[in-house]
C-alpha cells in the first residue's frame, strides 16, 4: 500500500518532533508512536510504518558493525572507533563480529555506508573480473 503525500508529510512531520538536543529520543518515539495508535487517524497504519522506518534509519546511521576474521585487541578496536567517531561524530555506537569467512582485513557498516577491506571482497571481485574477461 502506497503512502499518499499527507500521510508522508505527516510521519516526516512526527519523525523530526521525536528529537531532543539534535538526538531520537526514544521516550517521544514511544509517545508519538502511541499517540497515532490510538487516535487512528485516516492511513494510521502506514504512517506508523513509515514512522518506525524513519527511525529504524536514523538508529542504523548511528551504530556501526565491525566485522573482522580474527577478535580484534583493545589498541586495534580502539583505534577503529575513534576514526569512526572523527567522521560521524562522537554519538557512534560500535558493535565487534568475528566473521571468519572475511580470511583478513575488516568490514565496516554505519547505516548504508558499507566499508569493506576484506580479502574475501577482494578474492570476489577478482572472480567476477577473471569470469568476464
């Protein structure tokens, strides 16, 4: 089901009024979610879906996943969220996977920026080049 522009319009509207200091605050969100649950406006159910989707993305621009083969040690991981932090500032959350199929190197994923230095990428892009060459 598509999302008419007042609707749109209307999640965007609650999207931006669910910030406090510059920040989601998930306290507004529960709030604002409940609100609209309970009046029913006409197309509720999708502008709560577009609602928790605008969330969902702000939450994902704000956590990165660094997978790496090997655990990294605390220097390394240190090192990595700080770089992390000096471009998306200080608000990053950081989650460590050990994803041994990477062989080495390091996949980073901040909301839709995937930033990927494994061997196995590089053994992959290797195998589509030689395939159509």
């Amino acid at each position: 089901m598509k999302l008419d522009k007042d609707s749109r319009k209307l999640s965007k509207q609650l999207f931006q009024a669910s910030f406090t200091d510059g920040k989601l605050d998930e306290g507004k969100v529960r709030i604002i979610a409940k609100k609209i649950a309970d009046s029913k406006p006409r197309n509720f159910v999708g502008i709560l879906k577009d609602f928790q989707r605008q969330v969902r993305l702000d939450v994902e621009k704000h956590h990165a996943v660094i997978e790496s083969a090997q655990p990294l040690d605390d220097a390394m991981s240190k090192q990595v969220v700080d770089g992390l932090k000096a471009k998306y500032g200080p608000s990053i959350s950081s989650e460590f996977k050990v994803t041994p199929d990477l062989i080495g190197g390091l996949r980073i994923k901040i909301g839709s920026d995937v930033f990927d230095s494994s061997v196995r990428s590089r053994l992959d892009r290797l195998e589509t080049n030689l395939l159509h060459a």
